[in-house]
C-alpha cells in the first residue's frame, strides 16, 4: 500500500508533460510489449497481473490530469 501512497504523491506533484509522457509510456507498453511473444513470462496469470497494473497506473494518470483541467476551469 506504501508503494502507491508514494506513486500517488509523485503523481500530483508531476507536471502535466510528465504525466503525459507516463501516459503514453504506459499505453505504449501495454499495446506493444505485452502482446508481444517475446515477453518475459508466457504465463497468463503473470501477463495479466502486469496488465492490470499497468492499466491502473494509465487510469491514475489520466484521472490525475483531468482533475487538474477541471480546476483550471473551474
């Protein structure tokens, strides 16, 4: 739990190009690398645990940014 207490806080503090480039980083990632053949496990549970972490990261990113948007408008 510590560990997304802290990515939380890098989070907010991160400038909007940061959390862009983490944004298509991640969904890069998931398009390219875990459908990839060359991945280091080939086993599903662990491909879809990746998955689903990356996918989590992607969403607090996004959600990080467009709370930042509706303030500024808001």
């Amino acid at each position: 739990m510590g560990e997304w207490i802290e990515f939380g806080r890098k989070l907010q503090s991160a400038s909007d190009e940061e959390i862009l480039s983490l944004i298509g980083s991640v969904a890069m990632y998931l398009k390219v690398e875990l459908n990839d053949e060359t991945f280091p496990s080939t086993h599903y549970n662990y491909r879809e645990y990746v998955r689903g972490y990356a996918n989590t990261i992607l969403k607090a990113a996004q959600a990080e940014l467009a709370k930042r948007h509706s303030e500024r408008l808001g």
